[in-house]
C-alpha cells in the first residue's frame, strides 16, 4: 500500500486541501506534502489521523495466502506428469458417481 497515495486520494475526494487537512489533524501542511510525496512513510497512528479527518477508515486484513496450507500443493508437485493424470481421472469418476448419487435422490 502506497500511503502517500491513500492520503491524497482520500484528502482529494472529501474536496480538502492539505491546509485545511493540517488543521482538522494537527499535522504540519508540509509535513502532509512529504507523506503524498512518498519523501517520508508515516506511522500507522498518523496515516490513521489523516484518513479518518478525510472520512475513511484505516481496515487491516491478512495477507493474501497467509493462512493457506500449502501441504497438499507441494505433494501433488511431487508427483509425475502421468501420476497426475491418473489422479484427475481418479477425481473425475469420484465426482461423476457423487453427482449420479445426487441427481437419483
């Protein structure tokens, strides 16, 4: 995340100017110059600070991936050209009689 990029765009959609931002925040109007610019990276408490006086919360997710298990990829890496094969025909009958077992009900 560029945070001098959020800033300005969050500043510039709430019609701010980075004056008026310095005031609602007690931030120096060259110190947000320098964050839009990317010259410095703010704290968290501060980007936070700026985003909320421009009307947008800060939100923190995971990771894209962080919590995949990564187990059963690298076993099927494992296995060869042909194993494969044989295992997504395996898959592909076990998933024909599972949907025949449905479609009869």
């Amino acid at each position: 995340m560029d945070a001098g990029a959020a800033v300005r765009r969050a500043r510039r959609a709430k019609g701010l100017t980075q004056r008026q931002l310095a005031v609602r925040t007690g931030i120096s109007q060259p110190g947000i110059a320098r964050i839009e610019s990317g010259r410095i990276t703010p704290r968290v408490d501060t980007l936070d600070r700026l985003l909320a006086a421009c009307g947008v919360a800060l939100q923190l997710h995971p990771a894209a991936g962080a919590s995949l298990d990564r187990t059963q990829i690298r076993e099927l890496l494992r296995l060869t050209p042909d194993e494969r094969i044989q295992l997504l025909e395996k898959s592909s009958r076990n998933l024909a009689e599972f949907l025949a077992g449905i479609r009869s009900r």
